[in-house]
C-alpha cells in the first residue's frame, strides 16, 4: 500500500480543533519540524499535545504555544521555552507533568494495547493525587493509563512508501513509540527511498503503524544548548 502524500499540509488536513496530538522528538532533536510548520500556518486550536517538552518559544511547538494553539501540554518539563513556563505560572495553559519514563511508558502502552500499568515513579508526590495505589512485595505502586492520542507526528532519518520507519542517533528518542501509539500515525522523514531498499533488520517501526509518509525539505535541526570546548 502507497502511504506516500506529497507535503505536510496534506498530512496534517483532517486534523481540527481540539485534537490530541503526540508530537516525537526530545528538546529540538527529531521534532516533525515541516508538521509543525504546516499546523501553525493551518491555526488550529484547543489541542492537546504529548511531548517530552516543548522546545524553545520561536522554533517547534513553542510556535504553537505562541499561537495559543495548545490548550493542554502533557510533558515531562518546560525546558527552554520561557513562553511555556509564563503560560504554565499564569495559569494561561493546562499542564500535566509527569516523570519521563513514566511518559515513555504510557506512550509504550498505547501502542501495545495495554490500557494501564503500576509504576512507583511519582509516588508520594503531587503526581500521584487522585490514582490509584497498590502495593507490590512491599512498595507502592501507582496506577497510570496508557494515552489516548488521535495523531502521533513523527520525524525520521529514512522511511518508504509502505511506511517503515528508520531513525538515526539520538533523534530516535521517543519517536518510535510515539509512531506506535496515534490512532493516525503521520511520518515526515528526510529520505523516502524504494521498496527494499531498507534492511529489514534496521527497520524501527514497520509500516504498519504508519498511515501517512511524507519526505521532508528545509530541516534547520536546531540544536537547543550548544556547548562547545575553546580553542586551546
């Protein structure tokens, strides 16, 4: 089956007002950059995003965040995004901060079809009012549910018409469970090669958790805290 369309905008067309939308990437690194684009220029409204953070405020869904596009931001922290943390303080924006493996794991969840699990990340702390609590061999555990995402926008390195998916470096981040996990999974990717040409060994995601693949252009790939070492 041929997943490919031509451009972000066509990806992104059904998405409307008030969607929940998981959003791959760690800080700037494998962010769906031309996706993101595409729903800041489409101005779009009351979405609900899941993503580790929100970057910084003039790149990425900071851009959203400055639109006032996101009503709700479930994240693991606000990061370099100063108009994030205004909106977070000010009450301007709903904020649901959970810790980040607990993050990964409900992304894992979903795509797994699994609708909750127990973890003791979180417990005796404000992350844990109103959950359930169960004690294992002694610990307690509290009870967090599997996300329930109408898109999942991810970014990747390669991928094909069939929608297999092939992540380099770091940028795989929480791409490929995030890929796993959206009712409607799009993939911009920087290389859309033909049919056989992947390894199947290096596939991440097989294309059956893609619905949509487009190839990506203008990727500036931002990198959020540059530090380098002076010239001896």
């Amino acid at each position: 089956m041929n997943k490919v369309v031509p451009n972000a905008e066509i990806a992104i067309q059904d998405i409307q007002d008030g969607a929940t939308l998981m959003l791959g990437g760690f800080g700037l690194c494998g962010i769906p950059e031309n996706s993101i684009n595409a729903l800041v220029n489409k101005g779009i409204k009351n979405l609900v995003c899941i993503s580790n953070n929100a970057g910084v405020d003039d790149f990425g869904i900071g851009l959203m965040l400055q639109g006032r596009q996101v009503r709700k931001m479930i994240s693991s922290y606000v990061g370099e995004n100063q108009e994030f943390e205004r909106q977070l303080l000010s009450g301007e924006l709903e904020v649901e901060l959970i810790p980040q493996g607990t993050l990964a794991e409900r992304c894992r969840a979903a795509g797994a079809g699994i609708p909750a699990f127990f973890t003791p990340a979180g417990y005796g702390t404000e992350v844990a009012e109103g959950k359930e609590v169960r004690e294992f061999n002694g610990k307690q555990y509290l009870l967090e549910h599997a996300f329930d995402a109408d898109f999942a926008i991810v970014k990747a390195w390669k991928g094909d018409r069939h929608g297999n998916l092939v992540f380099k470096d770091t940028a795989r981040n929480f791409n490929p469970m995030m890929a796993m996990a959206g009712k409607i999974t799009i993939a911009e990717v920087e290389e859309l090669v033909e049919l056989g040409e992947l390894n199947p060994n290096d596939i991440h995601v097989p294309g059956i958790f893609v619905h949509r693949i487009f190839k990506g252009t203008n990727y500036e790939k931002r990198i959020e805290q540059r530090t380098v070492r002076t010239k001896a």
